[in-house]
C-alpha cells in the first residue's frame, strides 16, 4: 500500500511551496474580509507597509485611501504587488539590516502609521536551535522587534499595527489580549518609544482556510487573527 506524501515542516518547506502558500491564504485572508478588517484599525492615511508579499494587503490599504510606502525582501514579491497597485511606492529592503538612504526615504514619504500583518517565515530564515513549533514564532518576534525599532527612527510614524494568526477558545479571548499585550511589551518593543495595552488588541474570528496547514487546529479551538496597535510615547510622556 502506497504511503500519503508528508508534507514539509516549517523547517523545511521548500521555497516555492512557501510562495505558493503565502499567496493561497492571503487571497483567503481578502476573501474573508480580513484586511479591510485590519484596515480598519489603521485611522493613518500615509502608512509604511513592511512585508507586502503579493499585495493584498497592499491592494486593500489602498482602496481604503491610504498613500502607501510598501517594503519587501523579496522582488518577485515587490513586482507582483506592484502590478496590482502600481500608485504606491516601493523598496526592496531587508528591515533588519537597515541603511541611513533607507531612513531618508521613509523621512521624505513621511508615514504616520507602520503596518506589519503577518509576516511570512521562509524555512532558511528559520531557528535551528529551538524545537520547530517555536521557531517561526522566535522569527516573527525577532521581525517585528526590527520593524518596531526602524518604527522609532522614523518619528513621523505615531502608530504600529502588528497583526498575526492565532487560535485560542473564544471564550478566553480577554485573556488573550492581555497575552499578545504582554509579549508585544517584553518581545517586541524593547526600548523603542512605543508602547501597548490589552485595550489596543482585538481578535476577529477566521475560517479555518487562512490558518497555515501546517499543524492541524486541535477540538475546541478557534482560528483568530490579532491586531495590535502599538503608540508612539511622546517625550514628554517619558519624562513625566
């Protein structure tokens, strides 16, 4: 009897399976309405947009007027999302290398809101050294930590929006926010000038198509997709 194929790990997927995916669930995620959602929550109308894969989100910002600066390491990605919305700005960079021109390029557009929704976790950027159900998480923390600190050097950003997928029973989602809070503080931010509370987190409810198919979703647990608005602390804030 013929053995099913096993699907690839997280560690181990192959790139173009990866691609594939990441363009399968975010044309899901715009399906479900998951992006005007997260638009939503951005008031901003000038946005820096850090990982806009084949832009979708890029696509759903824009009908919600906003101008747009859309980062991506990756050009297969940045010319993909530039045939679907060929108004916004563009730059391939890495954000956890980051360069002055780069700085002065976001200083000229002059955003006031960071977005960063659901940063993609390629196998070859992946830890080794921590088991494999940790390690895309480790690498999306060690992500938003250097979108949050290029955040603070651009002081016209004045809020981040940080958003991911996650899965928890509904009826603990309260617990949930203060969760995300929590380790957006001592993960993320560091000693950037931004900050959050549970209030600033919201969960809206997904169909079980936009979770990664990776690891199948355990009985009674809910897929949700978490936004947090992270705000800039003014230096007065600080001194006081």
């Amino acid at each position: 009897m013929m053995q099913p194929p096993v699907k690839p790990t997280a560690l181990d997927e192959p790139i173009l399976d990866t691609l594939a995916r990441w363009s399968s669930e975010s044309t899901d995620l715009d399906k479900q309405g998951a992006y005007d959602w997260l638009c939503g929550r951005v008031k901003a109308s000038r946005v820096l947009e850090i990982g806009c894969g084949f832009g979708q989100s890029t696509a759903a910002l824009n009908r919600h007027g906003k101008a747009v600066f859309a980062l991506d390491n990756r050009m297969d990605c940045l010319e993909a999302a530039r045939e679907r919305v060929p108004d916004a700005v563009y730059g391939l960079a890495d954000i956890r290398q980051v360069h002055e021109l780069l700085i002065q390029d976001l200083v000229e557009f002059s955003p006031e809101a960071m977005v960063l929704w659901i940063a993609g976790a390629p196998a070859d950027s992946l830890p080794r050294d921590v088991p494999e159900q940790y390690a895309v998480m480790q690498y999306r923390l060690a992500f938003q930590q250097a979108a949050v600190t290029l955040a603070g050097q651009v002081v016209s950003i004045r809020t981040v929006h940080l958003a991911d997928r996650t899965a928890f029973p509904w009826a603990m989602k309260d617990a949930g926010r203060q969760t995300m809070a929590q380790l957006i503080t001592n993960s993320v931010i560091g000693s950037s000038p931004f900050r959050v509370d549970q209030a600033q987190v919201q969960y809206r409810k997904l169909a079980l198509p936009a979770v990664s198919s990776h690891h199948a979703m355990p009985g009674g647990m809910v897929p949700v997709l978490g936004e947090a608005t992270l705000e800039r602390i003014d230096p007065v804030a600080i001194s006081s």
